[in-house]
C-alpha cells in the first residue's frame, strides 16, 4: 500500500469492518471529511494522529510512509516468526552436534 488513501482504506476493513462512518466516528473524524480523504479532495495524513490516538495498534511508521507492519500484532508476529527460525536452527545445530559426539564414542 504506497499511498496514503490507500493504507486509509485498508485501515477502514480491517479495523472497521469496512465501516467508513464507524472508523470516522471512533477516530473522532466527521464522516463527510472522511469521505473527501479517501476520494483525494483532503489529504488523508491531516487526520493520522486522531487514527492513531483511537487506534493505539496502528503502526506509526506504517501510516505515515508504508513502511513495516500496519498493525503492532503483525509486527510482533514477525519478531516471533524470527525468533522461532533462530530456536529452530539452534536446535538442529545442537542435534547435529550430538549426532557426531555419539559417532565419537562409538553409539
């Protein structure tokens, strides 16, 4: 997602069920103003900082510049997923490892 209405629309679905008027509501936006964001009449950046005080999960970075995760879970997911293929080749060194010390002694 590389533009600002872009990651606004995405934000909508996920976090509003695709509900403009609901997200515009908790984000304390008018709903009308909104709309214009998402057409291209009003920058959608004028509004990120209310988005990101009614939806604390919403990534910083991601909003402003589309870099990194959308969603702080996304992100710690990731972290997670990086930590597991670390764990994941510890233990197949460690096996590996094992393996030739039993070759060693003989079992």
């Amino acid at each position: 997602m590389s533009t600002e209405t872009e990651r606004l629309d995405y934000l909508i679905k996920v976090l509003a069920y695709n509900n403009a008027k609901e997200f515009a509501l908790k984000a304390h936006i008018r709903p009308d103003s909104l709309s214009r964001a998402r057409r291209g009449t009003n920058h959608p950046s004028t509004y990120f900082e209310r988005i990101l005080e009614a939806f604390p999960q919403v990534q910083r970075e991601w909003l402003y510049t589309g870099d990194g995760a959308p969603l702080l879970e996304d992100r710690e997911k990731g972290e997670i997923l990086m930590k597991l293929e670390s764990l994941e080749r510890e233990i197949k060194r460690l096996s590996e490892l094992v393996e030739w010390m039993g070759n060693k002694i003989g079992l």
